[in-house]
C-alpha cells in the first residue's frame, strides 16, 4: 500500500496553504514569466477561462508521484479546451512545466523524460 502524501497535501503542508486554497496558489505560482498582470486583468473579467487549469492542477494535485503528475498535465493538453486564442497566442495560462517542476520539489523526485 502507498503511504505517500499526494502534491496537494505535501505542497499545503509546506507552503502553510489552506487546502481550499491549493489550486489557486498553485496556479498563480506556475505562470509564464511576465504574464501575471495579463491573467490577473483576465481574470478579474472573466475567471471562468481558467477553470481548466484549475481542474488540472486539482487532478495533478492528487498524485503522489512526478510520472502520475505528467500524464495527468499529457492528457489535459489533448483537450480542445486548452487551445483557445488567450491560452496560446497570449499565453495566458498555466505552465506546465513550472507545475511539472513544482510537483517534483513537493514530492521528492526527480524530473525523467
């Protein structure tokens, strides 16, 4: 049996984040570089476009392991949800491999391709 924390519970007790708050922390820690003030504009008109990346950093949160996480972020990029003009041409979303690598640090392990 896994006796392991999963992300959400290991990053919560680190970082001394409510658990209601894992998803959204995460979120705003795991955005490209410069674009905070976009997504907070964007945000602040429409939150509803980053319900996506919310989801999947709920599902990823649930890991315990870095290899569960990435075919947890492999998957959601398949989703025609997560190709709309915002998200690609402004790159106004999560990164993915901030999550990755944020995901790694909270759980111990390494980054494999």
């Amino acid at each position: 049996m896994n006796n392991r924390q999963n992300f959400a519970d290991t990053f919560c007790q680190k970082c001394q984040c409510p658990r209601a708050d894992f998803a959204e922390t995460v979120f705003w820690r795991c955005l490209p570089p410069g674009r905070k003030f976009l997504v907070r504009l964007i945000w602040w008109c429409n939150p509803e476009l980053f319900q996506g990346d919310l989801y999947l950093i709920n599902e990823a949160g649930n890991a315990t392991t870095v290899d569960e996480v990435r075919r947890i972020i492999h998957f959601f990029e398949k989703q025609p949800a997560t190709r709309s003009f915002i998200r690609r041409r402004l790159k106004a979303r999560l990164s993915k491999g901030k999550l990755q690598s944020l995901a790694s640090a909270m759980l111990g392990e390494s980054i494999t391709s």
